[in-house]
C-alpha cells in the first residue's frame, strides 16, 4: 500500500504541474474571447433554456431539466465541500475568490464542450449518446488523430469515472457518516454500492429522474443552512469578505504570503468542482433532446454557476464565518500558519465543525447525510459517463453494459481501503487525465463551435426559436438524430430565409 500511495502522489505532482493551471485557465479566457462572452451575455437565455422540452419521439432521452440536474448532481459532491475546505486550508481565504473567477471564466470552456457534446451525439440502444469520444473521432478531419485522442480519453474516464473518483467519494460519505454517527466504513461502503445499483441498473432515464428531484432538493437546503449561519454571524460578515479579497491578491497581513498558493488552488479546486474542461457533462448533456445544440451548452454553462458560485460559496462561507479552518503555511500542511481547530483534519471536518459549532451536533449529522446524497448523485452521473464511454468503444452491447454496471460497484467499495490524503491524490489524477485530452480537443475544435454558435446567434436575431440542422455547419448525422428539426426548419422556410445564410437545398 505504501508503494501505491507513493505513485499516486508522484502522478499527481506531474498531471497536476502548474503549467496544468495556466492552460486551463488560458483555454477559459479564450473561448471567452472568441465567444464573445457567452456565459455573460446570454445568461437570460440559460435560464430560459432550462425549461425547454424536445419532441423528438424516436430516443429515449433526457429533458433540459434532468440532464441540468444530472450534471449539477454530478458536478456538486465532495469538490464543493470537503474540495472548497481543502482550497482554503492551502490557499487560505483567498482561494474562494479564484474559485469564483474559474467559475466564470471556466463556464465558456463548459459551454464550448457541451455544444460539441449535443452536434455529434448520435443513437445507441434506443437512447441518445455522444460526448467527447465522439466529437474527437468525428469532429478533426484527420480521422486517425481524432481516434487517438477519442481513445485516450476513453482510458481516462476508465481511470476516472470509472476507478479512481468513485473510490473517493465513497472514502469521503464513509469518513462523514463515521465521524456523524461512527457507522463502520464498510457499513457505509455497501450501502452506497446498494443504492447506487438499483439505479444506475435503470439507466440513464431513471438516473435523471432521480436527479431531477435530488439535486434541486440539495441545493436549497444547503443555500438555507448557509443563510442560518450568516445570520447566526452577521458581525463577521463584512470581515469575512476582506478576508476574502485581500488575500486573494496578497494584501492581508497574515496570508501575504501564500498568494501564490491561493491562486492555484482555487484554480484547481474550482476545475474539480464544476467539471469544466474534463468532458463528464457533454457525456450527459449528449443524452438531451433539444432543438439545437448551443441551448443545451448554455443549460451546463448555468450548472457550472450553480456549482461554484452557489454551492461551493456556501462551504466557504460557512467555514470562514464560522472560524473552522486552519491553513497550511508551507503548501503540504506539514506547517501551519493559522490554527483555528487543532487536530482537526482538513477537507470535510471543517465544514462538520462549522456545523457543530453554530448549530450544534445536529449540524454535523445532517450534513453527514446531505453529504452522502449529494455524493450518491456523483455517483450516478460517474455510472453514466462510463457506461456512455462503452457504447462508443463496443457499440450496440448490452452484455458490456452489465459487466461495466457490476464493476464500477465494486470500485465503488475500493474507496473504503485508502486514506484520506491518499484518495485526494486519486480523485485529482482522475480528472486532470480527462481535463489534458479534453480540453485539448476542444480548442482544436473551436471553428467548428463558432460555426454553430453564429448559427445560433443568426437565428435568434432574426426573431426564431433556434432549430439545428448538422449539415448546414458540415457535420454529418448518421443516426438523424436532428431529423425532426430539420423538417421544422425547411417547413418554415429557413433554408430560403437570405438572413440566416443558408445554401438552399
């Protein structure tokens, strides 16, 4: 076990290098730029999204709404709250306000995805399918380095999603039930497997259903709690807040300097959390059926906010306003340059403390369970993106489905074995696997989504409802999956409208 720890920790130093933040946040601000601010500018149009259903009868496929509450099932579980604890104890208070500028910026990089995500899906055992896989090997003209990089990610989501983030979620529900109620890690490990299985056995209709209660359910809640400790603390509020700014730009006096520290952890940390750039959500948003694809882009854009802004501003809050955090002076946690709670861990504890300090033991149990919902949600959403991985790889074959279903339940178990220093390791190499190959992808891709982008823009200028038609920006569907919106666009006479610039056909 000391040898796997050790590797673990050698490839994360390497996947996880510095150089990995500033291309990150790099690709952010360009497809910013090149999307004319996207995720600014149409935020009305997100909202409006949302609520938008397809009337594609043929697919078993996802609404707006449950691929949203898929993805913010996914997106929200322990990188918002034991994530955003462990940017604060490394970065200190000034980590939050990184985590909020790589969530709007990080939103175009998940707007960008998702619309490739939805141009290229296609159809495979009666319901939608796409994500990066196919974007890669349909999207370059070179067939032979899109297959490569297809399949790189493929092995990346098996490292990820498949293997080494469930085993962490599962690690973090079992250290908070533990600490909530002392059930036995391997109590909570074959719970979760339990749970988990008899829905993601479903498939992806039920795994929506399911999240499209959950995961609106959770959120609230937790704004509510939040809300409860800013008025239990409304004295500290305003400091609360200097904090936050002065040192995220090493003008406080104690967190000076660590400024450094604070960036880049609120940079990866806010990467982890809402998932921009890493292709988990155009794995999901691919299973909707909408009436063109930048609509569904923005939906996920929105889910990004929600993660960051919302959900993991909640933690920091709490945990700030509470006072339950120390911070690391020397970027390992070895020294320490504030200790506020001695001998507590950090990562979940803080927020368990901040709990039990303003609203007493109870606080910590119910966060023990939300946390464990909110985990189960992950869970759900990671079943999905492997299962959707496997249909690309091996097509048409319920027989690999079931055999992938049965063994991502027993990595989900495998989280019970690893500490928790460890299994942070684990989680980052995951994600930062997809995060290179995906992003990658996606910026080699960029013409093709401003294509389907001014297609978008075109057309609501002009007063329309948006509706796709693939071979108008060169992409071909095999599957007509964007038949139905095709003949509404010739119906309405797209095709000989001069505003919208299409060849007539």
């Amino acid at each position: 076990m000391e040898v796997f720890v050790t590797v673990m920790n050698a490839i994360n130093d390497i996947i996880w290098h510095p150089v990995m933040c500033v291309f990150l946040m790099c690709a952010a601000v360009w497809f910013t730029v090149r999307l004319r601010g996207i995720q600014v500018c149409r935020f009305k149009d997100m909202v409006k999204c949302l609520t938008e259903k397809g009337d594609n009868k043929k697919d078993t496929g996802l609404s707006a709404f449950q691929a949203f509450a898929t993805t913010v099932g996914g997106r929200v579980g322990t990188g918002n709250i034991a994530g955003t604890a462990t940017a604060i104890f490394m970065g200190g208070p000034g980590a939050l306000f990184w985590m909020w500028i790589t969530a709007i910026l990080g939103a175009s990089t998940g707007i960008v995805e998702c619309i490739l995500g939805q141009a290229y899906k296609t159809r495979n055992l009666g319901e939608l399918t796409g994500g990066p896989a196919f974007y890669m090997s349909n999207g370059f003209k070179n067939k032979k380095v899109g297959r490569i990089l297809a399949v790189l990610f493929c092995i990346a989501v098996f490292i990820g999603p498949g293997f080494l983030l469930p085993a962490m979620q599962t690690q973090t529900a079992a250290t908070a039930i533990k600490g909530a109620f002392g059930i036995p890690f391997i109590v909570v490990g074959i719970g979760m497997v339990l749970i988990v299985g008899v829905v993601t056995m479903g498939g992806i209709k039920r795994i929506g259903q399911v999240a499209e209660v959950l995961a609106p359910i959770m959120c609230g809640i937790y704004f509510l709690i939040t809300i409860a400790i800013f008025v239990m603390n409304y004295k500290e509020i305003p400091g609360m807040f200097g904090s936050i700014f002065a040192s995220a730009f090493g003008k406080d006096a104690i967190f000076g300097g660590i400024v450094g520290s604070a960036v880049a952890w609120g940079i990866k940390r806010g990467f982890f959390s809402n998932d921009a750039g890493n292709g988990m959500s155009p794995l999901i948003s691919a299973t909707t059926d909408t009436s063109h694809p930048v609509k569904q882009g923005l939906v996920q854009g929105l889910s990004v906010y929600i993660d960051t802004l919302l959900v993991c501003s909640c933690t920091g809050f709490c945990i700030l306003l509470a006072g339950t955090y120390n911070v690391a002076a020397d970027g390992t946690g070895a020294v320490l340059l504030v200790e506020q709670v001695p001998g507590i861990q950090y990562g979940i504890s803080f927020m368990q403390e901040a709990l039990r300090v303003s609203i007493g033991k109870t606080g910590a149990m119910f966060l023990a369970v939300m946390l464990f919902i909110f985990i189960f949600t992950t869970m759900l959403s990671y079943s999905y993106q492997l299962e959707s991985t496997c249909k690309y790889l091996w097509g048409e074959n319920k027989v690999v489905v079931t055999i992938v279903r049965i063994l991502f339940l027993i990595f989900c178990l495998f989280g019970i074995l690893i500490d928790g220093d460890t299994i942070w390791s684990m989680g980052d190499i995951g994600v930062g696997c997809m995060l290179w190959v995906n992003t990658f992808s996606i910026l080699l891709l960029t013409p093709q989504v401003i294509k389907i982008v001014r297609d978008y823009e075109k057309q609501k200028n002009a007063g329309l409802d948006p509706l796709f038609d693939p071979e108008t920006v060169g992409i071909k569907d095999e599957a007509n999956v964007w038949g139905p919106y095709v003949e509404k666009k010739k119906a309405r006479g797209d095709y000989k409208n001069p505003d919208l610039g299409y060849i007539k056909k």
